[in-house]
C-alpha cells in the first residue's frame, strides 16, 4: 500500500477536483446568469484547491508526479473522491442539494484540517475555509430558498435530497489511513464531525421544509477506491480528453 | 561592504508600480499580497500570496512581478509562494481602498456589505449575488441610481 498520508492528500484533492469539474460543467448553461456567474466562482475555487492538495500529495509521493499529472494521467481506479461528488449535475435543485451536503462537511472538515500538525495541510485549510464559508452560506441559502419555494421547487429539492443522502454516510466513515492521520495529529477522525453535520443538517431541513429520509443506509467504496459509481468514468472521459488523445499536451 | 544591489524599499518602490492583471487601478502592493522582499544572498526573494486559490490572476501576477522586476536589471530572482496567513481583504491599503472606489468598486467594510453606492454615494444598496465577475468581488445593486455594481468581498 502506498503511503497513507498520500492516500490521504488524494482523497482532499480529489473530492474538490471531481466536484470542481461537476460544477463547471453548469457554466454557460445555468439557469439565470448571477447563478451561472456563482456556480463558475465555485468551481473555480474548487480547482484551485485542487492544485494546492495534488500537489502537496505529488511531493509527498516523491515521484515526480505534479496536481496535473495527477489529475489527469490517473484512471477511475485510482481517484479516491467520495461518491457524493461524482454524482451527475441533475437539474439545478440536484446540484445545489450535492453541494450543500458536501458544503457542511467540507467547511467543518477543514476548520478541523487548519489545526493540522502537519504545516502545509494546515495553511491550505485555512486558506480554502475562506473560499468554503462563502460556499456553505449560498447553497445553504439556495436549498433554503428552494425547499421552503413553490410546490414545484420544494418537490424537486426532496427528491434531490432522497436521491442523494445515501452518499452523506460515507463522509463519515473511518479506515485505516484516517486512523493513520488520526494517530500524527494530522487530521480528524471523520466519525467525529458526524453530530455536528446532523444538527446543521437538520436545521436547515426544517427551515427548508424538507424531510430527511429516514434509512440511514450509506453507499461506500469512493474514497478507499474500491467501488465507483458508474457516473465517475463518464466524467473522467470529458475532463482527461485532451491527455488521453494527446498525451503530455501542454500550453 | 560595496554592493550594487538595490535597497529593499526600492525594490517595494517598483512592485507599488506594477497594476493588479485585473484591476488595473490599484497595485500589487494596494492589494496586499507582497508579504516580503528580501535579498538572499545575490537572489532577490519575493514572496507572494494569492488571493483566492484557484484565481488566474495569480499566474498572470507572478509573471508581471518577474518582468517588472527583470526590466530594472534584476537577474537572480525567485517568487516564493506563501498561503499561511491566509490573504485577507484588511491588507488592502487605504490608498487602494480609495482608488477601489473611484474606479466603481466598492471597498469592503468590516460589516460584510458596501458602505454606499461607488456611483451616487446612497446608501441604499441590495445584494443580487456573493459572487460576482471575479473570485474577489460580489455583486450589489443601488436602489437609488438602479445601478449594478461590484463589491470587493471581505475574506
């Protein structure tokens, strides 16, 4: 098994690149053009994120593999993003639904990142918490809006929320590189961070008029790579093209 | 000891010349994302912050520092990158702060919100998006003159 604090790197990385590239794919075609704008800032931090998490993962590895060679010259059984991120866009409720859910664990996964005892996990986390808090309080807002909205609005952020809460479980899971972390001081178990997302979660539900399902089942197999979803391929297809039909590209 | 190399507050004289890629009226040294000029040994280092992570101006500005830099006779240079603290909108200077707001843009205030319209001055404004034309800036509206404008968000 290769070293866990890399694992661990890829897994941060790969969450804000696939989510990224999911958020993106909105840009020209959202559905008014403040929210296009906002959708495209989001990404955009996302990606930047990225760059700084694969990179730092790139030289822990000490192979010589830079954020891009990461991004992409690896295959589908090699990202370890959560599955939640790598679920298609849907209509626009979908979308900001998936982004709330990861949102509030993003914001409070990072706060607990900033204190890392590792310094460059630390610094990249207290940076990328600037860029989350305005985030959380716009999807918050939107799924707010959206839920407590008109039949048609409310109708289609429960079914968001239904289609995807199976995939807020594995946020929440532990393993051996999370113990790994754990024991170094370099991160926090993720278990930890579940009843503070619970609470958070059903505040906003309620203001937004929402129910939460009430089978806590979870789908898993993102972040150790075991198991994708079929969607994560597709994708990979669209956002790796150029390296795969032109190998090395650059600028 | 007789050196040729130029004083630091020189070298800060030249950055406060160069033009954020973006907005043009203030500098990079306006903006607050110079955090140090030193001389190490025979190699000028500069060490710069961005402002959002994922920011393309960020490229564009290393290499105007470089350029700028590099047309005062400086050879041996390196741009050091630096997260930790993290950028924040307090380290915008009063001057830039100033220009900010005679360009159209509105400077951010410790309340969260513009304090008037950049444009009329009212003090009417409505907030129409957190995000706006760049990673840096919101966008607001007066509900005086109707005009959109920008704001620079606090972070």
């Amino acid at each position: 098994m290769s070293d866990p604090l890399f694992e661990y790197l890829c897994r941060l990385g790969d969450n804000t690149l696939v989510l990224g590239h999911r958020v993106s794919e909105w840009c020209g075609v959202a559905p008014v053009l403040e929210e296009d704008i906002a959708l495209a800032n989001v990404a955009l931090d996302l990606i930047g994120q990225t760059q700084l998490w694969l990179g730092l993962a790139g030289e822990v590895e000490g192979d010589g593999r830079d954020a891009d060679r990461l991004a992409f010259h690896r295959d589908v059984w090699d990202f370890r993003n959560v599955l939640l991120v790598e679920q298609p866009n849907g209509d626009f409720g979908q979308t900001m639904m998936r982004q709330f859910l990861f949102d509030t664990w993003h914001l409070s996964m990072l706060k607990a990142l900033a204190g890392s005892s590792h310094e460059q996990i630390a610094a990249i986390a207290e940076k990328s918490v600037k860029e989350v808090t305005y985030h959380l309080e716009r999807s918050t807002d939107t799924v707010i809006g959206l839920g407590d909205g008109t039949e048609e609005s409310h109708d289609r952020m429960q079914k968001a929320l239904d289609r995807l809460y199976p995939f807020v479980g594995e946020m929440f899971l532990s393993d051996d590189i999370d113990a790994a972390m754990v024991t170094q001081g370099i991160a926090p178990d993720p278990a930890s961070l579940r009843k503070a997302f619970d609470a958070q979660l059903d505040a906003v539900l309620a203001e937004a008029t929402l129910t939460k399902p009430a089978d806590d089942f979870a789908h898993k197999g993102g972040k150790t790579g075991a198991r994708h979803t079929e969607h994560l391929g597709h994708m990979l297809t669209q956002m790796q093209w150029l390296q795969r039909a032109y190998p090395d590209a650059s600028w | 000891m007789v050196t040729d190399q130029p004083a630091l507050e020189t070298v800060w004289a030249w950055l406060s010349a160069v033009p954020d890629p973006e907005i043009p009226v203030i500098s990079l040294t306006d903006l607050g994302i110079i955090r140090d000029v030193a001389w190490d040994d025979d190699t000028l280092v500069v060490t710069v912050t961005p402002t959002y992570s994922g920011c393309p101006a960020t490229s564009i500005i290393n290499l105007d520092i470089e350029t700028a830099l590099r047309a005062k006779g400086i050879e041996k240079l390196s741009l050091k990158r630096q997260l930790s603290p993290a950028w924040t909108t307090d380290w915008l200077t009063d001057t830039g702060r100033a220009k900010l707001e005679e360009y159209g843009i509105a400077p951010p205030q410790p309340a969260g919100g513009p304090k008037q319209c950049p444009l009329c001055k009212s003090t009417q404004v409505e907030k129409i998006s957190q995000f706006g034309s760049t990673p840096c800036k919101a966008q607001w509206r007066c509900q005086s003159c109707l005009e959109p404008f920008d704001y620079f968000k606090c972070i």
